[in-house]
C-alpha cells in the first residue's frame, strides 16, 4: 500500500470516474487503474464497483476510502513540521466560501493575503454551506469561510466578525415603521429565501421559527444563490 494508491482512490471517488481522475492525478487512466487493481488485490477487497456509471464505492470501500483521507491528511502534516521550522508557509490552501460573502470579504484580503505567503497557492470555490461541511470532512478543502454556528462537532469554528441581521421592507407593508422585528412577525408568504442548502435559509427559517420542511412556496418561487 502507497501514499500513490490512496490519492488515486480518493481521486475516484471525487470525481466518480476513472479517466477523469487519472486527468486530475496526470496520470494515463490504464494507469491509475492498475495502481487501484493492486492495492484491491493487497488487501483482498474490492473498492469500487466498476460495473455502474458513474463508478461508486462499495460498502467496504467506503470505509477504505474515508480512512485513506485521514491518512493523507496526517501524512501532509509532516510537510508542514518541516515548513514551520522553516518560518516558511508554502503547498496550496483550498478554501471553500459561500457565494453570499465572497464577493464583499476576499477582494479585501487576497491581495494582501497572496503578498504575506508568496510560496502558496490559494484555491477557492464558492460552494453551499452544506458542501463546503462535506468537503472539509473528507479532506477535499482545507477551510471554509460560512455563516456560524454550525452546530457540527467535527467542525472546528473560529468566528472572523459579527453583523446585525436586518429586513428588507417594503414602505406599504405594516412592518416599515418598526424598528425592531421579531420572527412572529413575519408571514409565510412573505419570504424571500435561498436555495436549499444555503445557510442564509436555514437562520432566516430558524429565527421566524419555520420548520424546514415546511413549504413556503405558495403560487411564486424564486431560486437563486444570492440575494
């Protein structure tokens, strides 16, 4: 069993494909595939089953795969020993944000930020909140920037700043000449929410205390990502 072998595993399973992830791993694909073959015939298992498109992890191989992350996540750290006695900071930082904050905070701090840690390479996706959890728990991100709390043990939170959440009202409803606004007071029908999976949803049906299953749909639906 090699460091290789794991990465080209965790590569399938990402990607659910054996050409694709031997493209991401710059390997050919017969390739990639015999370094899996050998490592399924080492520990007498297999990993993947091959016969459905796209490819998916078996029962067994699941559980291979969330150890590999683990593992490689571990083995990085030695690199990271070696740089912090160093004083150096270099390797690639993945960085999952949600699409309602990456607009207004990373033109703030990325030039600055790049100019600090010359040798990194930063990557950044703009994902759900619900995405960004999966991938930092599977080692496919390395940080997240997301509305808190999360309420997720195996999250570890550190809060950046806090802001007031506020109602956009109109000046024909009852409500524009209140200054403070309470969850009953808001009606059903009344709602402009995100998409499933955004946070900003979730807070917005915590605080007028919906049920998230609830259907707020009523005869107008609006989907999008930002509001």
């Amino acid at each position: 069993m090699t460091l290789i072998q794991l990465e080209y595993i965790i590569a399938v399973d990402t990607y659910r494909s054996f050409v694709a992830a031997a493209e991401k791993c710059f390997v050919t694909q017969p390739t990639l595939s015999m370094q899996i073959q050998k490592l399924e015939e080492s520990l007498g298992a297999k990993i993947f089953d091959r016969s459905r498109q796209p490819v998916v992890p078996t029962e067994i191989g699941e559980k291979i795969i969330l150890q590999a992350r683990l593992v490689l996540t571990e083995s990085r750290k030695i690199n990271e020993i070696v740089q912090d006695k160093k004083g150096e900071i270099e390797g690639t930082l993945r960085v999952g944000v949600i699409p309602t904050i990456a607009p207004y905070l990373l033109p703030n701090v990325l030039t600055t930020f790049m100019e600090k840690y010359p040798k990194l390479q930063l990557q950044i996706w703009e994902y759900t909140t619900e995405r960004i959890v999966h991938e930092l728990k599977v080692g496919l991100l390395d940080c997240g920037k997301l509305s808190t709390p999360l309420n997720d043990p195996g999250i570890l939170e550190s809060p950046l700043f806090y802001e007031n959440f506020v109602a956009y009202i109109s000046a024909n409803s009852l409500l524009f000449s209140k200054k403070i606004l309470s969850g009953d007071d808001i009606a059903d029908d009344k709602l402009w929410l995100l998409n499933e999976g955004h946070c900003m949803r979730g807070q917005v049906l915590n605080i007028c205390h919906h049920k998230h299953n609830q259907d707020l749909t009523g005869r107008f639906e609006y989907n999008t990502g930002s509001v």
